[in-house]
C-alpha cells in the first residue's frame, strides 16, 4: 500500500503521520508531500527518514491512498490530478463536502455509502465529527427535530499562527496576530468568515454536514461557534429536540455502548469532558447529561474531542483503514 501524506509538515498533517504510525497501517511506501519550499527536506516515520516531495512529483508516483490536508485551494485543485491516475484522496478540508458527487463520511456512522469508485472522499469538519459521533445513536432511537449548539474552540482549530499568537500572548510578545482581537482572556464569536446571513462559515458547516453525513434532512440545526484560549481540543454545548421522549438511563447506556464514544458524567466526583483530558485521545467523550426541564422530549449534552485527533486526522485515517478492509482501494 503505497500512501500519500498531503501537507506533511503542517498542524494536521504531522498528526496525521503519528496517527499512521500508531495504527500501523500496512504502508509499504510513505510519501511525505508539501510544497515546493519543503521539498527535498526529510522527514522521520517510524525511525526512518523519508525525502519530501512536491504535489506534481507525488502524482507521478501513483500512491494508492493520499491523505490531504494543505487546504481548500490546493485540494480543488490538485484531489483531481490525483483521482485521474487512480489515486483515492481522503480530503480534511473544506472543498469536497458539500459537493453533491462526494462522500462526506465519518466511518463509524457512514461509512457503508463508500464504494470503489469514490475517487475524492471529503473528511468533515472537526466540529461537526465530533458532533454526530454523539448524536447519530440518539437519532436512530429518539429521532431528532431541532439542534441547538455552542461551541468552544480551540486555538489549534485555526492553525499555527493562531497557537503562536495565544503563545505570545501568554508570554509578554508582540507578535503577528491570527485574530482581529487577543485570544489570551477572551472568547471571540468569530470562527471562520462571516457570510451574507450573518453566521460564519464555521457555523453553516455544523448546520450543513450532519444533515449529509445522517442521510436525513428532517431536523433542524442552528449554531454559534466561538474561539477560546485553549490549545487543543473543542467544546460544545448541544441542545437536542427529539419527536420521541427519552430516558436518562437509555441516554447514558446507548452512548456508552458506541464505538468512538465514552461518557464521563459522574457529577459527584467531579468527572465532566474537558478539552485538557480529551488531548491526543481518539475518542469522543459526552457528559452533562441531562434533560432540558423548559421543553419537553430535549436533552443537554456536553461534548469535547481533540479536534487534531478525531476531528481531522485520525477520522482521515479511519477512512482509509475502512476503505483497505473492505478492499476498496
């Protein structure tokens, strides 16, 4: 199995390789690929050193699988090139998602609408994976109406430059600045751009892809996404409706027998999820939960994951490992 890393050098990207390592996939041939600038530098995986090359020369070389992350741009254009020499590229930006001929998939909840023809495979938004990791299971059984989030996301969301600027911050430095406003001690509503509707990019996103990943656009979604001065790992504050009353008990017991998720809802010891437990951990952890005593058939939930880990690279990675195992590629 010949693998392309796409954006090798960057935030995602060297996760994405540490991911690798630790599944142990079964590469044959690694090849590291970053722009023009990192080509020809090395790069470590798994004690070796392996030669970076550039996006033209990784075509020619026809990896089984590329795994992108170097942005939307370099993804419409060069997903493509890939595609049409055989190539299935695993996508973790923002391209692909919603183009009506591409997969959006998360693989413990979709991953059965992959087929060997899917070329160009579109990983969803950290947010957003996180997201439906908690909410598929109580849709099957309760049936979702309306969905409410507020989310809290972390500095690592919007890249180095942004973890750069919480680090000057934190130490005394004037820096380049990632955000029109500090991050350090403050929360800014603004992740992503704003749209013509006045919501962000970011929060269209989370209205937008549970609906194509779910196969049902029968619920409703609306969304408020805010940036906070935490390093790694996004929070967010859920507020679902459902056609169906619930109980508590079932809540809990149906989560805790999902793959990928792990309830820590123990109030009386003090065990919540929080993004500084949730660091370099591959799971979903959903807590706070309780129902909303202001309108009947609602639940509260609490949700955090590291957003590095399943909500971009290891969700990439996934989709890979299902797309071997089921001899897709």
């Amino acid at each position: 199995m010949k693998i392309a890393v796409v954006g090798a050098t960057g935030m995602v990207g060297t996760v994405m390789l540490k991911v690798l390592e630790e599944r142990n996939l079964p590469i044959t041939e690694l090849i590291p690929v970053a722009s023009e600038r990192s080509a020809g530098k090395k790069l470590s995986y798994k004690g070796k050193e392996y030669t970076i090359v550039t996006l033209a020369d990784a075509v020619k070389m026809k990896p089984d699988v590329a795994l992108f992350s170097a942005g939307g741009d370099t993804s419409l254009e060069w997903a493509p090139k890939f595609a049409e020499v055989g190539t299935t590229v695993i996508d973790n930006s923002s391209a692909w998602r919603m183009d009506p001929d591409k997969k959006l998939v998360v693989p413990e909840i979709n991953g059965d609408v992959l087929t060997a023809n899917d070329k160009i495979i579109a990983n969803p938004n950290c947010s957003t994976i996180q997201l439906v990791m908690a909410l598929a299971p109580l849709h099957d059984k309760y049936k979702m109406k309306r969905v409410v989030i507020s989310t809290y996301q972390s500095v690592s969301g919007t890249g180095v430059k942004a973890v750069q600027q919480l680090d000057n911050e934190e130490a005394g430095i004037d820096g380049e600045m990632a955000y029109p406003h500090k991050i350090g001690r403050n929360a800014l509503p603004h992740c992503d751009i704003f749209l013509e509707n006045g919501y962000t990019k970011e929060e269209m996103k989370l209205v937008k892809e549970p609906k194509k990943i779910l196969r049902d656009d029968s619920f409703s979604v609306t969304a408020t996404a805010v940036r906070i001065p935490t390093a790694g790992g996004h929070s967010e504050a859920v507020n679902v409706q459902f056609e169906n009353d619930f109980d508590l008990a079932d809540v809990r017991k149906i989560l805790s027998e999902t793959s990928g998720v792990i309830v820590q809802d123990d109030l009386a010891n003090n065990l919540y999820p929080m993004p500084i437990n949730a660091h370099d951990k591959d799971e979903v952890f959903v807590g706070r939960i309780r129902r909303d005593e202001s309108q009947e058939n609602t639940l509260n939930l609490w949700i955090v994951a590291d957003n590095l880990r399943k909500g971009a690279a290891t969700n990439t990675v996934q989709i890979a490992e299902y797309l071997i195992e089921n001899s897709l590629v």
